[in-house]
C-alpha cells in the first residue's frame, strides 16, 4: 500500500483491537468503493468523467481511457470489492482492498476470473469525494 503524501494517518480496517476503526470512516471508504463500481457497472464516460477527480494523478485522460477500454473489452459479469482498511488525512481517503471481477471475452466467449489488490485515493473536492490515485491492480482498467 502506497501512502504517499498521507504519513502521520491513522489506519481505519474492518479489524479491531488496539486503535479500532471508526466505523464512519471506514463505512465512507468502503461507500467510496461501491459508488465507483457502480458508475462502472452501468457505464458512461460522462458518468465515469464527473466522480474522478480534475487533478487525477498522474494523468487524467490516460486513466479514463484505459477504464473505458477494460469495460468495452469484454463483457462484464460480475465485479466486487473485499475493502481491508481505511486511512484518512484532512482532504484524502486511501482506501485498500481486494477485488474479483468475473468476464467473458467478446471474441472467444471464455470466461475469465480476475482478482487482484488495488489502493484507491479519494480527496474531498468542496465535499464531494472523487477518485484522485490509483495504485496496485485496478480492477477497471482489466478484461
């Protein structure tokens, strides 16, 4: 997990013990998570372009080009998120988790099980949460 920029936070997870979660940060993170995958799940570019964020790093258009060809190029069945934890600073949200997105290939018609660990980063733009960085597998940008 990539924590550039967010040193000093305190991690949200599903676990408790010593330092428990706040159940409202990590309930925004995981919410975070689903709304994405749900603008996904019934695609648009419009609807994809408004939840990420103007200044996505590292390149903007690169990143919604490479979502739009994951969810063109095959067809889509099933897509989930496992979140593991949560971790905030003032206006950014790192959210980790695992993910598995189920599709069948437009040319060969096989099906095909995807799984992989990704990191989103959320910042708060004049309250409204939108997707600021991606690291690891994003399940998006795969079919």
């Amino acid at each position: 997990m990539i924590l550039v920029g967010l040193s000093g936070c305190v991690a949200q997870g599903a676990s408790g013990g010593a330092g428990a979660p706040k159940e409202s940060e990590y309930a925004l993170g995981k919410k975070l998570i689903q709304e994405v995958f749900s603008v996904y799940r019934n695609y648009s570019r419009d609807s994809f372009d408004a939840i990420v964020s103007r200044d996505f790093n590292p390149i903007r258009s690169e990143y919604v080009n490479a979502v739009e060809r994951g969810f063109y190029g095959a067809q889509q069945l099933d897509l989930y998120p496992i979140v593991d934890s949560v971790v905030t600073n003032r206006d950014l949200m790192s959210v980790s988790f695992r993910w598995e997105k189920k599709v069948v290939s437009y040319s060969s018609g096989n099906h095909q099980n995807l799984t992989g660990r990704a990191e989103y980063v959320f910042r708060d733009e004049g309250g409204q949460w939108r997707l600021y960085r991606v690291d690891g597998d994003d399940p998006l940008s795969r079919s």
